[in-house]
C-alpha cells in the first residue's frame, strides 16, 4: 500500500462519533453555501451524486424534501447511510440510497429524474471524464430543474500544502496528483484537476443554462496552517489577502 499525502482537493476524514452524536440529535450538515445556492426543497425531490455517508443528503430530506436518493461508489458508505436513515425513521419512500459508480447513475438511481441534482465538494476531482460527468447529471435533471455543485476552487491545487501562500503546481496539468487510490478505500480513482472553465463548459455544452458562479473565501476544513478555524468555514486571516477556496454553480433545465 502506498504512503499517501493530503490531496489539495480531497474531503476531510470520514465523520467522527461526535459528528454522528450531533447529526442524530438534529443538526443538519447544510452549509450556508449550499442552502442559499439550492434554495428551499419543501416538497421536492433531490439526487445527491456522491453521497459518502448520507448526511447531507439525509439533511436536504429533514429540510423537506419529497424524497432523496443519495449514490455512491462505496458500499461500506451507502450501508452506513441506510442505517442511518433507518435510525432516524427515513424509509425508502423518503430516503434511498444506491451502490454504484457515479457515472452509471442513470440506470442505478430509482428515478429517470429529479427537481435538484447535487454534487458536494471533493466530487470532481474524482472525476477524470468531466464532459461524462455533466451528461450524465444533466440527464437526471427534470424540467424546469437544476445541478447545483460545490466544489473546491482550482486555485487550491495549486498553492503550497502548507501555507497556502505559493504557486508550487501547475494549473493546467492533467497528471494525477496524489498516490494510487487503493491508498483510501472511500476512493476509487486518482485525483485529477479541472479548472473552473471546463466544468462551466462542461455543464452548458450538456444542455444546462447556468446560472450562477459564485467564488467564496471559505472551505470546508483546515486545509492549509493559514487558515483561520471559524463559522462558517476556515478562511484566511483578515491581515491576509482574500483568495477563493470554494466555488458553487447551478445550472437550470430549461
């Protein structure tokens, strides 16, 4: 097995107990990025590509959503979501959730579309057929419904481990840039980058309308020592120039 270094557009580690603890005790996992981006899903159905252990997806169906179906490569990932929706009374009918590469999700998933297709942070970088990826979600958005992504912003990539204050990559580089994937089992690829400009093109060119691309200068943890630890995401210190970390779109069916 290979020694593994952090990748620049990796998730955390899994959720821990207390993560878990507080989840069941009510508090959702939505972040302000993704509630004001998708808006209110009372009474609507949502697909989450990527689901990892549920938890966003489990939180957009407390929030109201009609039924939600999350999908995942990992089944180790989509048991664990399963009991957990089963603990907090989540039957099928509400919450359902779907071993399969995310690719496939077309003939995985139990419905031909949904009102909200999500993919979270830490999704594309997993992705090396990007034009496959937006076909395949842009086919399981309904009319009149919409992809909405967050994801790490490209700028991350390139910038020093440890501090974040150097350009040490290069953007526009296709080589994998982490070890071999049988290092982590909740991965099966390597990482890869895609600048901003070829999801956006992506996305269109699958036959969505965008409709917005918003940069932030949060993320979702401590992925550099520069980075101060604070709500609603680490971010740099005031004293320090503002870079983007995280970026979201949503593109509509029309």
């Amino acid at each position: 097995m290979h020694a593994r270094r952090a990748a620049p557009d990796d998730w955390p580690e899994p959720e821990d107990s207390d993560d878990l603890d507080a989840f069941r005790h009510g508090q959702d996992t939505i972040r302000e990025i993704e509630a004001s981006g998708v808006g209110d899903v009372t009474g609507r159905t949502l697909l989450h590509l990527r689901c990892r252990s549920g938890l966003d997806t489990l939180s957009w169906a407390r929030q109201g959503a009609r039924h939600v179906v999350g999908l995942d490569s990992s089944e180790a990932a989509v048991e664990a979501a399963r009991e957990l929706a089963a603990d907090l009374g989540l039957g099928p009918d509400r919450a359902a959730f779907v071993t399969a590469p995310l690719y496939d999700a077309a003939q995985a998933v139990p419905d031909p579309a949904y009102d909200i297709v999500h993919t979270g942070a830490g999704t594309l970088s997993r992705l090396p057929d990007l034009r496959r990826w937006a076909e395949t979600a842009a086919a399981l958005v309904a009319p009149g419904g919409f992809l909405h992504l967050t994801e790490f912003h490209p700028l991350t990539g390139v910038l020093d481990d440890e501090m974040g204050a150097r350009i040490v990559r290069d953007h526009f580089s296709r080589d994998p840039f982490d070890d071999a994937p049988d290092s982590h089992p909740d991965f099966d690829t390597q990482a890869v980058r895609h600048p901003m400009g070829e999801v956006v093109t992506a996305v269109a060119e699958a036959g969505l309308r965008v409709d917005f691309l918003h940069e932030h200068d949060i993320t979702r943890f401590q992925r550099f020592g520069s980075l101060e630890p604070r709500r609603p995401g680490p971010r740099r210190p005031a004293d320090r120039p503002l870079v983007p970390l995280l970026y979201s779109l949503r593109a509509t069916r029309p």
